[in-house]
C-alpha cells in the first residue's frame, strides 16, 4: 500500500489524500461486509450469489454510480433481509 497517495475524486485539488494507514486484523468473514444483524447494509445483485433473500429481487443500483440505470441489475437493496 506504499504507492497509495489518493482515494476518490478530485485529487488534483489534495481532496482523497491519504495521510496514513492503520490496519488491523479482523476476525469476521467476508460476508460481514455486506449483512448485519440479519439484514443487507449495501445493495446487492441477485446474480453475484452471496446471498438470498426473503423478498423478491427488484431492480438496484450495487456499484457506482448508484442512480445511473444502465448499471441497474435485479438485486436487493439495503435493509433486505438475508435468509
């Protein structure tokens, strides 16, 4: 991670710029990204096969950016719950 100097957007300006980084080991697993307490804390496609839901899939913008709707897939937005 030593030639990270920016994240995001705008950088030219020294919006994104990296200051340091602290890294920390986690016990959890890769799905705690995405579900807590039972329930999608991102938006997720149906087709990428990390979880199920109780409810139908409907049409979501997963990946940035969000609102734009060729990138919409059907999915399950935040707060579905996850069987």
């Amino acid at each position: 991670m030593e030639n990270v100097r920016f994240l995001g957007k705008r950088r030219n300006i020294g919006l994104g710029e990296v200051a340091h980084f602290d890294i920390q080991s986690w016990a959890g697993k890769p799905i705690d990204t995405i579900v807590q307490n039972g329930c999608l804390i991102h938006a997720v496609p149906r087709d990428c096969g990390l979880v199920e839901s109780k409810s139908e899939p409907v049409l979501v913008g997963w990946t940035p950016p969000q609102w734009k709707p060729s990138l919409f897939r059907l999915g399950w937005p935040v707060g579905s719950e996850v069987l």
